[in-house]
C-alpha cells in the first residue's frame, strides 16, 4: 500500500511505487488515495479529482493499481483501517507491506492506534530528498525492536517490520511544488505525466485561490 493525498499524483510517486515493487518483489502496489486526510489540511480538489489523476497517471502501468476505497468509506482515512480491509481481502498470512515517505514516517507516532500498523503490516520508509531530519522519541519507542536491515529479513515474516529503503531513483519533487507552480502560472512539464498534466490544465485545477501553499520542495 501506498496511500497518499496524491494532490495530484506526481512522478516522485510513481517512480517509488514502480521501484518499491521491483526491489521489494511485489505482486501489485495499491496507490490508495485520502478520501479525509486526518493529518492535514483538506485538499484543494475533491478526492474523486485526485483519484481520476491517479488512474490517469498510472494508466497501464504493470502492478500499480488505483484503489479507491478509502473513498467508500465515511469519516477521516485512517491508515490502519485500510490494512485491516486489505488484510481481510489477503488473509493473515500474506506479506503486507505500508510505504511511507521519509516526511510522513515522522509522524507515524501520532497516526491513529500506530501500533495496530505493525500488527496489520510491514512499514517501509522511502527515503527522500530533502527529508532528513532526526525520529522524535515517541516514534523511536514505537519502533524498538522492529527495524530489520534487509528485504529478506522482512519478508520472511508477514508484519510487524521496519525497513528504511533507499531506491535507485530519488526524485526531489512535491505536489506541493506543483500547485505552487500551478498557481504561479508557471510550467509544471515533466515533474508529473502528461495525461495529468494535460488534465488539470484542461479543468483549471491549482489555479490561484485552491492551491495551498508551501515550501519550494515539499
Ligand atoms: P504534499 O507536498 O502535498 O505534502 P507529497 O508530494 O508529499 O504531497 P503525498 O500525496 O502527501 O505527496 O505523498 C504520498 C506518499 O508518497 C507519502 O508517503 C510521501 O512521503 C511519498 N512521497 C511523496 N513524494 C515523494 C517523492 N518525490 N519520492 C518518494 N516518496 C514520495
């Protein structure tokens, strides 16, 4: 599972999503948009919006599947009752596996039942540019004695796991930089696919007010 806001899904998330199945040998990554993001702002576009640039930008692309049921569900979208629906579907056995950024990964301590992450799946932290900063001590309490070093370690069992990951391709690039573009009326060419890109010029998406602000490389 990559979950995410995907607000709007870029190639930083793609490339990871496609990279993190190579390296980890998976059968298919579920890129699963917020429908409520407890943890932030409520996004610029709908999460029907968010989720059609997905399918866009995923388009045919092997083993990465937009899976929309967060947004089936009512109320905020809490991570840990998505891994319990994909959990059910795979049963207790299966190797399931949460990716996060680096940047999400700090605050993983404050998501809701943290705990129950670990007794649901295995989490994977994507390391990315620009997102260095040291683990709150909260996080490192939560984590003791659950990192392992290796792909291997943490496949052989089916949850439970730490694994921070360094794929091949770092790519420094945040919707947060997109919708400020966007709403600069600058050019995002080339940091998403085209069929998003071409879609949010066509529906005037990010423009001026909706797009929230934020940091250059966020
Ligand atoms: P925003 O700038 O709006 O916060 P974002 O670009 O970080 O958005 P999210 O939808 O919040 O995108 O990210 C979903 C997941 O993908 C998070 O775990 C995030 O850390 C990770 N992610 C986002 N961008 C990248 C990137 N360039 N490389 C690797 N992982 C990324």
């Amino acid at each position: 599972m990559l979950g995410g806001t995907f607000d709007p899904v870029h190639l930083g998330h793609l490339r990871s999503a496609v990279e993190l199945r190579e390296v980890l040998g998976l059968d298919r990554v579920h890129m699963i948009p917020a429908h409520l993001p407890p943890h932030r702002a409520a996004p610029g576009v709908s999460s029907r919006e968010r989720l059609a640039m997905l399918c866009l930008g995923i388009g045919e692309t092997p083993g990465l599947l937009a899976d929309d049921r967060e947004l089936r569900r009512d109320g905020p979208s809490y991570s840990v009752d998505t891994l319990a629906s994909l959990r059910a579907e795979l049963g207790a056995q299966a190797r399931l596996i949460m990716a996060v950024g680096h940047d999400a990964f700090l605050r993983l301590a404050e998501w809701r039942d943290p705990e129950g992450l670990f007794a649901q799946a295995h989490v994977v932290v994507i390391e990315r540019p620009d997102h260095g900063a040291p683990l709150p001590s909260r996080l490192q309490s939560l984590l003791a004695g659950r990192e392992v070093a290796s792909v291997e370690a943490l496949l052989a069992e089916p949850r439970g796991r730490l694994l921070r990951l360094s794929l091949p391709t770092r790519l420094a690039i945040s919707a947060t930089g997109i919708r400020r573009r966007l709403a600069e009326g600058r050019s995002v060419h080339y940091l998403l696919p085209e069929a998003v890109r071409a879609h949010i010029d066509s529906r005037g998406l990010y423009r001026g007010d909706d797009a929230a602000p934020g940091g250059e490389t966020r």
